[in-house]
C-alpha cells in the first residue's frame, strides 16, 4: 500500500457510493472479528501463547496481542512489553500462514475396500469452513503469492492448497515493527503493501490517536468494511500511514544484494565456505520449518490392521533430513555441507528458475530460529565478496 495521498484511496470515491479508505477505532476490530465469523469464516490471527505471537484461531478482538511486541536477534526471541495497546505491535512469530494453507499434515484420500476385494476410494472433502486470516505482514503476503506460485500455477493445481486458498479472507497489516532480523526491503517485500494480493488492509497508527486506516482490495472487503463503525479518511491519517511506513523501513538495518543471486551461487558451488558453514549447522531444520515458503513434503500410504481401510497422508518434510534425497541405494545429500548448500542455492537461486520468483520474502525467521545464529544474508555476502576475490585473481 503505497501512495497513501492519491485519490482513489480516499474514502466515498468508490463509483458505487462504498467507502474503500475509512478510519476504524481500535474497537472495530471486534466488529471485524464478529463479521468474519458471522460469514462463516475460521477467523485466524495472532495471540500470545508460549511466550511468543502466534497464529491461532480468535474468539473475539480481545485475543490479540495487544500492548506486546517482540525483540529478535540471530538464534534469540523474546516477547516484550510495549508501552502501548498497539494490536499488531510485533514483527513476526515463529510461525506462519503456511500451516493453514498447507498444513503440517494432511490426509489427502482415504479408501475402504468392497465386497470384490478392491478399495474404493475417496478424495479429502474441502474444509467446512473458509479461513479469513488477520494480520498478513507484507512479507507474509508475498511469501503466499510465492506458494500459489508453487501449488497452483503450475500443469498439476494441488487440490488441497486451492480448496483453502481460494476461499481465504484476508486482512493484511502494513508493517511499523520490523524486527532486528528483518531484510524484507532487500526483496521487495515490505514493509508497506502493494496495493492488491488483499481483501482489507489496515495500518495501524498510534500517533495522533490510536486508530487504524483501513483499505478495501475487494468487493468483499468494501462490504465488510461498509458495515464497521467509522470515520473518513482524512489528509492527516494518510500522511500518518506513509510517514509510519517509511519509518519502519529506515529503522531496518540488514540487507541483502540480490544482484544475479542464482548466477552468484551457480559459480559458488564448490566455495569452501559451505564447509564453514556446515561446522556451525545443526541440520535441525528449525530454518525451513520457520520458512513461509518452503514447501517440500512426504507422502505416506497407511492401512489399518485389518486390511479393510487405508489412507495417503502428506506431511512436512525438509531438505536438511537425510531421507529426504533419498533414493535407491542411500541418500543423495549425507553431508551437512551439502544439504545446507541445496537449501541455500535453491532458496535464492534456481527456486527463480523454477517458479520465477524468489523464495525468499526477508522476513528473517531463518535467522532468529536457528540456534546456531546463521545469518542467511552474512554467508550470501561472504559468497559474494569470495568470487569477487576469485574473479579479480583472474
């Protein structure tokens, strides 16, 4: 959402009478809440459990993390007070959109068998209930479109990604908090919205008045919006939003060149960096699983113990297991060098080739959850300046 002062986001300039900006009290967000459900949506959003921001499913506005915030460091996260009701006062969690959309497990058909001695077999029904998901960070928006990318664009549509995607409401929330992890502006992923991808976004503003801008992508998100109690936006309010967004991305600090990633790492292959980098990787996972892009999978066929029933179940896996390359004879990636390497070369170089676009939105979670503290953006730059040296010596 940028451009905040250009008249087709000023409120009543809709050609069919629909406010598509409006200002909301920080009470709407119960009426929002209650108007999702109403629909029939599971209203999803974050929440404090566990000592960390969460995704989880709301009863009500009040189970926001209001008045927290967060701190990151590399391999460090730790809940914060704020000293304000700030809604959305955090950065990112340990988790991410991904488990709604393409959970950690899912059954993906199940079959019995007939009187003939064959099975017959049945598809997962589609869930019962849309998800409307509240809070999508930029970066977290773009990490969806990445997966579409992967799961729907493609010759085979993955049925399962489509029967939550396609029904998904969501509420995107412009970013004022990024965290000490975050490199989003590296990637053109935040931490102000483009202007589409959502149904509604909101930027939260505290100075002034503690209240939301709210913005309409969609029909249905004009609608919704038409039925909370508000206010028009003003000159003011649109100036608070670009000034909070632009605040935001002069206080984020890491950054990555993303010139000719897939190039640079083509060229890197045999770098003895990864055996630096190996010495410190635990091979835990923690990065992928963080990831809200990464998408690799197991599928299991499960029988029961009669014969009579069986089931194909996918789960999450991740390039760091060493199964995960396995093939007939052992596995292809035993080394944790290697392993590391296939997770960093395909993040940042052929998933381009591959889906044409990065797999990588900056949202910097691989840095905060490894316990190790690898910086994604330290061992691209020290690769970088490595062939720099190479190609100078040449």
């Amino acid at each position: 959402m940028r451009g905040f002062s250009d008249a087709r986001l000023r409120a009543g300039d809709d050609p069919g009478g629909v406010a598509t900006t409006a200002v909301l009290a920080p009470e709407a967000l119960g009426g929002l809440v209650e108007a999702l459900a109403a629909r029939g949506y599971r209203v999803l959003g974050p929440t404090v459990r566990d000592r960390a921001v969460v995704y989880d499913e709301l009863e009500s506005a009040d189970d926001l993390p209001a008045g927290w915030g967060d701190a990151h460091e590399p391999g460090s996260y730790r809940l914060v007070r704020r000293d304000d009701d700030a809604r959305f006062g955090y950065s990112v969690g340990p988790q991410s959109w991904k488990q709604f959309l393409f959970p950690p497990q899912a059954r993906l058909w199940h079959a019995r068998r007939n009187g003939d001695g064959g099975f017959v077999p049945e598809e997962e029904p589609a869930p019962e209930r849309p998800l409307a998901l509240i809070g999508v960070r930029p970066c977290e928006l773009r990490a969806i479109e990445v997966q579409d990318r992967v799961f729907l664009a493609g010759r085979h549509v993955d049925r399962d990604y489509e029967s939550r995607r396609s029904t998904a409401f969501v509420v995107a929330v412009n970013c004022h908090t990024p965290s000490d992890s975050c490199f989003c502006p590296s990637t053109g992923s935040g931490p102000g919205l483009d202007d589409d991808g959502f149904d509604l976004a909101l930027t939260e503003l505290l100075e002034g008045g503690h209240r939301f801008l709210a913005q309409a992508g969609s029909e249905r998100g004009a609608e919704l919006l038409a039925e909370l109690p508000q206010r028009p936006a003003e000159d003011v309010d649109l100036r608070a939003a670009e000034e909070s967004i632009a605040a935001a991305e002069h206080r984020i600090r890491r950054t990555l060149d993303t010139t000719d990633l897939q190039g640079l790492l083509a060229r890197r292959i045999d770098s003895p960096h990864w055996d630096e980098v190996a010495a410190r990787c635990l091979s835990c996972a923690n990065c992928t699983l963080v990831c809200p892009t990464c998408f690799c999978s197991s599928v299991e066929d499960v029988t029961d113990l009669t014969g009579t029933e069986a089931e194909r179940v996918r789960t999450w896996d991740t390039c760091f297991s060493i199964d995960h390359s396995y093939i007939h004879g052992g596995a292809v990636r035993r080394s944790a060098r290697s392993r590391y390497r296939q997770w960093l070369t395909h993040k940042f170089g052929t998933w381009q080739a591959q889906f044409d676009i990065s797999g990588c939105v900056g949202c910097g979670r691989c840095i905060t959850w490894c316990p190790a503290g690898i910086d994604v953006t330290a061992e691209l730059a020290t690769l970088r300046e490595e062939g720099e040296v190479v190609r100078a010596n040449h």
